[in-house]
C-alpha cells in the first residue's frame, strides 16, 4: 500500500533561513506514534528539537527531512520516523527531499525550548501547514478540524489533523460565542482549537474552542485507483494510500457523458472531487480519464505557485498575475472561486500583491487559469496582511498585546484601531478575548507575526 501525502510532524522548535542545501539520506529513523506524548528538552541539546513522521508518495527511504539554512537533516525512517535535533533559535523552513519530493514550509516564530506539533500537507513541490500546536511543561495546544468521531472512534473520543484527543467530564467546550456546548455539538469538519496534556497516546483535554462550524471540506484528489472493493452502492479504494468511498450517489463521467461505476477498474487514473468524511475522501464526482466525457476538453488539473505581481478588476471577477520562474500566468476568480490560508477558508480581501500564491483551476485556451482555489502559502515582509478567525492565546496589557489567528501571532499598538466603532465609546483593545471573531489587517513583519493596524470583531 503507497503511503498517504500528508506530513506530520511533533515540533521542538525555533525558526530559521529560507535557503536550505539538500543532503542526502543516511540510515532511516524509526517511526513514531501518532498521540504519543513527546519527550522533553534533553539538557545535552542546546536549541529546539524537531520530532516527526512523514507519509509521501515517494519513496521513504528516499526523503530526508532538513532544516533550511543548516547543516541539520535527518533521513525518514520505513515508518515514516524523522529527528532533528540542535535546531537554532530564530525562523525555521523545514524541508523535505526525495524521490519526487522537493517542498518547503515556513512555521511559526517560537522560543527554544518550546515543543510544536504540526501538521504539514506534502505533494511534490508544494507543502502547506495544515495544524500547530505547542507545548511547555507537559501543556499542549492544537489547532485544526476534526477528522473523525465515535464510532469510529471511542467514545468521547476525536481526532483533530491526526492527533487523537480525549475528552472527560471536565473537558469545557465552548463555541466562538463563549456559548457552553455539549460532545454531541462536535461535528467532522469543524476547526477547533484543542488545550490540554499529554497522555499517553492521546491530548487529554482541558478545553475545546470550536472556531469554524463550516464542516464542508471539499477535496480534490487525483491518481490511479488501487484496491478498489464494494459495489456501486458502496464502494472504496485507495490513491496514493488516502481511502476514498463512494456510494450511489456518486456521479462518474467520461468523455462523452455519463458513465456508470463499471468504468471504475484498479490501474484506472481518475480525479476525484469529494468531501472529506471522519478520515476518509467521499466522492461526489469521478472523472475516470481516457473514457469520454461531456465536459469541455481542458485541463480541470492546471495548477501555478509563485509570487502574486498584480492584481486588477473588481470583486469577485479579478485578474491575477502569478510569477513563477521568471514566466506570467493570468489566473481569473469567478464567484465559486475559495480562498484559503492555512485550510482556513478567507475572502478575496486577503490577496495582496507579493503573497505567495498557489492557484488551482481549469486551463483555459488562452492558457490563463480559472481559479477553483487560492492558497496563500505565505506573505511578503511589510506587505499587506488580513485574516479573519477566532483569536486565542490572548497576553499583555492594552494597548501593547499578542494574540493568534490560525497559527499566526498577532501584535497590536497604540496605533491600532477597533471595530465596529459604534455605538460611542465604539470598539476598544479590552473587548478583546480568547474565542473572540475577528479579522485583522496589518503588516505582516520579518519574524513572521502580523502588526495590527485595525482589529474588527465580527
């Protein structure tokens, strides 16, 4: 069975350099447990510690696990196992190569000694921070959706991006709102932000924020089909190692029309369009290739990342302009078109000129781009920055104080302004608090975090 592209990774860290030069593999590391409680600093380890597995379509044996701008890499184990120890303190660019695999991504600025469990989504080139969380003396903090619930798991049991957390009966949870909710409120799908302790195999949690009720995760996924079992009234198989299922419900096309789920064989190349489900794919829509179908004859699969140079038109018809190894491509959005910043979905407000961007969409003749999705993989130094989400880890005093926005930390000054700013006295710096919507814009700075020049509680 191929292995899954999603990375995971328990993080000890401090971040560093975007540069990295690749070194090659040496004997593999062992795999790690997924939920097993995370050693300590070692006193003999001066720096942070970067624990971790990895799951890629290229061979493990292959893919070595590197931190950019240092000597520092370590080869991923059969089982997906990685260590790098001595990281220095500063930014950190984690970077993983391979057979087919040469992706790198940024984490967030932390202090030595701090350990971080992150999550990072690896296909190729591209890899995307899909979760972070923290921990210090034993406390741990976790940020992402659910991906699945009892049954399928024990009960008062959930996994939230690959962790699996625990809950008792002095678990607290609670809506954005600060509402008291129940375990039945939670939902696959929802983005929660998860505080507790590390137990043996699992977060025990002391409190559970659910952020984002938007449990609709859509997921494209293209590959050969592998394992296929079941009938056309429930059926599954595998792409890359990620289970997808299907039932009849799910529509297959070809190319010149509807086509029924006989054309579904093992070998067979497919994209799939589906849902994401308590751990697995649901497809909505088969596409099997090289059978025929009534759709327009262009490339559903077109894709470019690169630094976004212009942007021009009105919402929600704009005109981007992604530069990508010196070459232009004219990437167009339409209102169906999703924007997203860490796998938090965002407006078309959060683009800004010198971003990061990777498009994915249908290739027109023209060779532009419709845009079905947006990611903002990262932000230019100084440039314009605006998220929206629940904010968390709220520390300081008014007016000076720092708080995160999906994985970002936010800063405030005496410059920055409140809203909504009436009824008088309007919006103010301590309305703020843990759970609270907002959506900040400001500038994002060279450490990484956001300077807030306006705050708006929605």
């Amino acid at each position: 069975m191929r292995m899954p592209r999603w990375i995971g990774v328990l993080t000890f860290v401090a971040l560093g350099c975007v540069a990295c030069g690749g070194e090659a593999p040496q004997t593999p590391a062992g795999p790690s447990t997924t939920g097993a409680a995370l050693p300590g600093p070692s006193s003999a380890t001066q720096g942070a510690t970067i624990r971790g597995n990895v799951s890629a379509g290229a061979p493990l044996a292959a893919v070595a696990a590197q931190v950019a701008g240092t000597p520092i890499s370590s080869p991923v184990g059969p089982g997906g196992g990685f260590s790098l120890d001595g990281v220095p303190a500063g930014a950190v660019q984690l970077r993983f190569v391979g057979s087919g695999v040469d992706a790198s991504v940024a984490l967030s600025p932390v202090q030595s000694g701090d350990v971080v469990s992150v999550l990072v989504g690896v296909a190729g080139a591209t890899a995307t921070v899909q979760s972070e969380s923290r921990n210090a003396g034993g406390k741990v903090e976790l940020e992402g959706r659910i991906e699945s619930l009892p049954p399928t798991q024990a009960a008062n049991t959930l996994v939230v991006d690959g962790r699996t957390v625990t809950t008792t009966t002095t678990t607290a949870i609670r809506d954005g709102n600060d509402a008291a909710k129940a375990f039945t409120d939670l939902a696959i799908g929802q983005r929660v932000h998860v505080k507790g302790t590390l137990g043996v195999d699992s977060i025990v949690a002391d409190s559970i924020l659910i952020q984002n009720t938007n449990i609709a995760i859509p997921v494209n996924v293209n590959g050969i089909v592998d394992q296929l079992s079941g009938t056309s009234a429930s059926f599954e198989f595998l792409i890359d190692g990620r289970k997808i299922k299907g039932d009849k419900t799910t529509v297959f096309f070809g190319d010149t029309g509807l086509l029924g789920f006989s054309a579904l064989k093992n070998g067979a190349r497919v994209e799939v369009k589906g849902e994401m489900r308590d751990g697995s794919v649901f497809a909505v829509r088969i596409h099997v290739n090289g059978s025929d179908t009534e759709e327009p004859p262009q490339d559903e699969s077109a894709s470019v990342e690169g630094r976004l140079e212009s942007i021009a038109g009105t919402k929600l018809a704009l005109t981007l302009e992604i530069k990508s190894s010196g070459v232009t491509t004219i990437v167009t959005t339409t209102s169906s078109t999703e924007v997203r910043r860490r796998g938090d979905v965002q407006t078309l407000d959060a683009l800004a000129v010198g971003q990061t961007v990777h498009a994915v969409g249908t290739r027109m003749a023209d060779k532009s781009i419709v845009a079905r999705m947006l990611q903002i993989k990262d932000d230019e130094p100084e440039g314009a920055f605006v998220i929206e989400g629940s904010l968390g880890g709220l520390k300081g005093t008014c007016p000076v104080i720092n708080f995160g926005v999906n994985g970002y930390t936010v800063k405030t000054s005496a410059a920055t302004k409140y809203y909504p700013d009436v009824p008088a006295p309007g919006a103010k710096c301590e309305d703020l608090k843990s759970g609270t919507k907002v959506e900040v814009e400001g500038k994002r700075q060279s450490d990484g975090s956001v300077l807030a020049e306006k705050v708006t509680k929605k």
